[in-house]
C-alpha cells in the first residue's frame, strides 16, 4: 500500500543509515543558518517600523501582535531568499544526492560534509553486484508490509 503510493506519486524513498542522516539534510546542510539570519534582519526592521509608527515598545505587544510580525518575517525570509538564493536551494539537494539520478550517473556531484577526500564510484562493481540493466529491483506488493522495511524506515534494526 505504502510502495503504491510512492510509486503512483513517482517518489523514489531512500533508506539512509543510522546515524547519518545529518549528512543528507539540505536545509541543516546549506539554508537553515542564512534563511535564519534573514528572519532575524526583517523581524528586527518589522520591530523598529511599528514601534516608530504605533509608538508602542516591543515588550508591550501582544502575543496576537508578535505572532503577525513572526508569521510575516518569516514568509518574507522565505521568499527573498528562495528568489536570490534558489541556486543554494537546488545545489543543496544536489550535493547530498537526494535530487541526483539513481542511476548513478552524476555520483561526482555528491558533496557531503567529511568525506571530501572520498571518490564515489559504481558501487555495484565495487561489491561485484551483477548490473540489472539500469533496473531496480521493486519492493513487491506481497512485501509491501514487510517489517524489515518497517524497521529501516525507522531507523531501528
């Protein structure tokens, strides 16, 4: 039922072993820390702008009030950066390899944090896995409730 899913929504999922996934996490990887500096700028101008025309201090807000600041900051954050910086976004994906083809043929493009120095090559030469012809095997319906998947997708083993 879960592989239908994916497979009708042409999503692809990707097992990623225990402790690694912050290594293939592209918002901790390349956006969170510039998206959150911008936040921080238009909320400490959205500050200073109400204050000079309401006359009011920050301290005396509302929670109704901070919230619409916060809500509107952020969705500013968001835009100016996703227009200035989409390169940062896309490039982000890309250097974890989680907007790579599967079929390996861009590998040379992975750049993950700590392992610079290593060269990614045809993991199934490597292990002398037969080639499948550029197929995959599929996860059948039979096993679609497999637990062993269960456990994998979350982490467990």
């Amino acid at each position: 039922m879960v592989m239908n899913f994916f497979r009708q929504n042409h999503i692809l999922p990707s097992l990623i072993a225990a402790g690694c996934t912050s290594l293939v996490q592209p918002l901790d990887i390349s956006i969170n820390k510039p998206i959150k500096h911008r936040i921080r700028e238009l909320t400490d101008e959205a500050i200073i702008e109400v204050e000079e025309r309401e006359g009011s201090a920050f301290e005396k807000w509302t929670v109704g009030q901070r919230r619409i600041v916060t809500t509107w900051t952020v969705g500013d954050a968001w835009y100016q950066f996703s227009v200035e910086s989409m390169h940062i976004i896309i490039n982000s994906f890309r250097n974890v390899g989680l907007s790579l083809p599967v079929d390996g043929s861009e590998e040379w493009a992975l750049r993950i944090k700590g392992f610079e120095e290593i060269e990614i090559g045809d993991w199934r030469r490597q292990l002398e896995v037969p080639d499948q012809g550029g197929q995959f095997t599929d996860i059948t319906e039979q096993n679609d409730y497999s637990e062993e998947i269960e456990f994998v997708a979350h982490g467990e083993e």
